[in-house]
C-alpha cells in the first residue's frame, strides 16, 4: 500500500495546480493542434473521440461475459477492477468539472475552432479520463505489450482528439491523464491489498 501513499499527493496536487498553470503555453499549444482545417480527419477524430465511453463503460460488461461464460473467476474479477476505476475516475471528473467551472477554450478564444458540440465545463477531459483509466487498467491486468500498445495508442488518439476538436486545453487533457491513470493504480494496488489479506486470513 506504500504507493498510494505516494500517488495520492503528487494527484492531488497536480489537480490543484493545473489550470492555472501556463496559460499561455496551454493555449499556444492548443492553437496549434486545433487550426488544422482538414474536414476527413476531423470527422474521422470525431468518431475516435467518441468511443471513448462506450469502450471503458463496454469493456467490464465483455469482460464479466467473458469471465462467466468461461467460468474464470480472474477475467470476472479483473471486470469489478475495471468497473470500480471508471466509477473512481467518472466521480472524481465530474467533481472537478462543476467545481472548478473552466470555460472551453473556444468559450475564451474566438480563433479556437469548435468543431463538436460539448455542453459541461472544461477541466478535466472527461473522454481522456476514460480512456486512459481502461488502456491503464488493461495494461496492469494483461502486461503485454501486445496489450497496453494499442490500448495506449487508442487512449492516445482519444486526448490528441479532444484538442485537435477544440473542446479542451492541453492541461485539460493532461488533467484527465493523470486521473485515469492514477485512478486505475489506485484500483489494482487496493484490489491487490484485499486479495493479500483474503489469502492470509483463508491461511489456517
């Protein structure tokens, strides 16, 4: 457990300070990733961003399927896993979202494009935190790189998505990185723990 006494600081500190941070350098980035004006690749980005949620919300349900169908009590398991890193990581998004209250960047800035329709505030990218919650929770449960490789790419595309669409800054999109992440190491290090103290205590 002496990592979460290590995560939680450095997460709670980084939300704090994010916002405000550079804003200068945060949006000079964001109009750079932004003012490309290709019409396909918007729209393809657009479809990548949005399977952000029905991946991580889809992904316990197949996996449970999984898990029962083949009466394998550890692909179940690892679906509670997933599911409790998306309910950890959506509630702390949200929370943040209504209590920071921070204006799309295109609400801001009239030369920052606005190319979905999005209707909550800014930070932190609820879309990356979703998708960097479910690549890194896949990653701790299957480590291999025929895994976390292209479950990093598409959590990938879906923050670059996110600033290329004009709906989030740079350190909107960092913010929901380091919530995803940390909340799916937080999840496996806690599952980790109760499982240790399950096998002790079955110990006669």
């Amino acid at each position: 457990m002496k990592i979460i006494g290590k995560i939680i600081p450095v997460f709670a500190m980084y939300l704090l300070v994010a916002p405000s941070f550079s804003q200068n350098a945060d949006i000079n980035l964001l109009r750079k990733l932004n003012e490309t004006n290709n019409r396909r690749m918007d729209a393809f980005f657009n479809g990548v961003s949005e399977t952000a949620t029905p991946v991580s919300a889809g992904a316990p349900i197949i996996f449970f399927t999984i898990g029962t169908i083949r009466k394998n009590e550890t692909i179940k398991i690892n679906s509670y896993k997933q599911a409790s890193a998306i309910v950890l990581s959506s509630l702390i998004s949200v929370s943040l979202k209504y209590s920071i209250k921070r204006d799309r960047p295109y609400e801001k800035y009239s030369f920052i494009m606005k190319k979905t329709n999005e209707h909550t505030p800014s930070f932190p990218s609820g879309h990356t935190t979703a998708a960097f919650t479910t690549a890194t929770m896949l990653a701790l449960e299957y480590p291999k790189w025929q895994v976390a490789v292209p479950a990093y790419l598409w959590a990938g595309a879906v923050a670059y998505s996110r600033m290329r669409l004009g709906v989030h800054y740079p350190s909107d999109v960092l913010g929901g990185i380091v919530i995803g992440v940390g909340s799916a190491v937080l999840v496996n290090q806690v599952a980790k723990a109760l499982n240790k103290k399950r096998k002790q205590n079955a110990i006669p």
